[in-house]
C-alpha cells in the first residue's frame, strides 16, 4: 500500500514570494491534515479536510496561507507571500473515517527554508 | 482542551541502558494517547497506542507505554536503548470531537556508545 506522498522534500524562497505544497494521501483515507512543524517544535494542525469539506482551520493563517482539496483526493497547501516565520516542515497526514482510533499516517514533509 | 506536555526536550542515555520518555496529558474525557518517532529528514511513524483497552501498550521496536490515569502519564520506555533509537519521539493526544492529533513538544533522545 502506497504511503502519503509529499512534493517538493524541499524548497528555499525569499520573503515575499509564493510557494506551493502538494499531498496525495493513502488511498481511500477521507481525512486529511496539513500540519507545520517548527524547529524544536511539536506539530500545529494548521488544517483539516474531510473529503473535499474544511473542517477546522482555525490555526491557519488566513492572511498568507490557503489550502483546498478540490476532488477530495489530493491536495495543495499554498503560501503567499512567504514570510522568515513561515520556515518549517509542512506535514501532510491522513487518516481513515472519522470517529475511528485517531491513528494518522504522516508523509515524509516538505521543508521550507524562508531566506 | 486536550493537551499533551512532555518533559525533557533532550534526554541522552547510553546504549544498552533503560529509556524513559516521560508524556503527560490533560483531558476532561478517557483519552486516545499515541506515541510517535521522527527520524531525520522523515515523517512521523506512529510507535504505539493506547485506546482504553489494556494499560500497558507494546510498540514497534520493543518500546512500550503504560497508561496510568491516577498520574495522568503515558511514559515510553525501552529496556535497552540501541543507536539506532536515536530521533524525535512525540506523545499526542486524540480530539475524538474533532478527529484529530495534539502533538506535544517533542523529546530529542540520543544515545551514546
């Protein structure tokens, strides 16, 4: 079974531009999670879709950062412009049906680097 | 809120010697609690969970957990920590409500030879 797959590994920009992420979760999984991870830091939830619906964004930086999941299969996170803070690896993580045991199956991230 | 505080942002051990990774939670209902490893440049690989079964969890790699609710932890501990155990271990809490993790801090473990 093919795993969460996360594209760019990695990316460098300078403040002020744009830069996009791309996540496939496993197939069949109706949840899906974007979570940012700092430096020396836990995961944050930034967003959460089930299926092609935003459940809870409420960590998300409305201002700078948009995400959607069109089909309810894959989906884009986006971020623009780019700021030094916004550094970190966006984990891209998704999950079975709703109310099931909490288990989440992360990818391998997308490191940004904010210069 | 549910919350999960882990002690220790760094614990160094020498291979071969007991590991305790120390997860405290904060629920007002009986929490789903997950241990995760990160190792360099990869996504989180979950090691084991605990949903309301039984209090003492066995995980990949011979870690085990114990859920103790009078304390409100679920340490991870080891026997015998190998090198190859060196990474980022995250506790989590589930959000049933919300169908989603809270990660803790993290806790870096190292393990010299």
């Amino acid at each position: 079974e093919a795993g969460v797959a996360q594209s760019p590994r990695y990316k460098i920009i300078e403040k002020r531009q744009s830069v996009a992420f791309w996540c496939n979760p496993i197939s069949g999984h109706a949840t899906l999670y974007w979570y940012q991870q700092i430096l020396g830091q836990g995961p944050k939830l930034l967003i959460q879709f089930q299926n092609n619906g935003v459940v809870d964004d409420s960590q998300l930086p409305k201002d700078r950062f948009s995400a959607e999941r069109l089909k309810g299969v894959d989906s884009t996170l986006k971020i623009q412009p780019a700021k030094l803070e916004d550094s970190a690896v966006y984990l891209c993580a998704s999950s079975a049906l709703a109310g099931g045991s909490g288990e989440l199956f992360f990818g391998e991230g997308s490191r940004l680097t904010v210069l | 809120a549910q919350s999960v505080t882990q002690l220790g942002s760094h614990v160094s051990v020498s291979e071969g010697a007991l590991v305790l990774l120390r997860c405290n939670y904060s629920s007002s209902v009986p929490p789903y609690l997950f241990w995760y490893v990160q190792y360099p440049n990869q996504g989180l690989q979950l090691l084991l969970k605990y949903t309301s079964a039984a209090t003492l969890v066995k995980g990949i790699n011979g870690f085990e957990a114990e859920f103790k609710k009078s304390e409100t932890s679920f340490h991870l501990t080891k026997p015998s920590a190998h090198m190859s155990d060196a990474a980022e271990y995250f506790c989590a809490v589930y959000n049933n409500a919300g169908n989603m993790l809270t990660f803790g801090g993290g806790t870096r473990l190292m393990v010299k030879p």
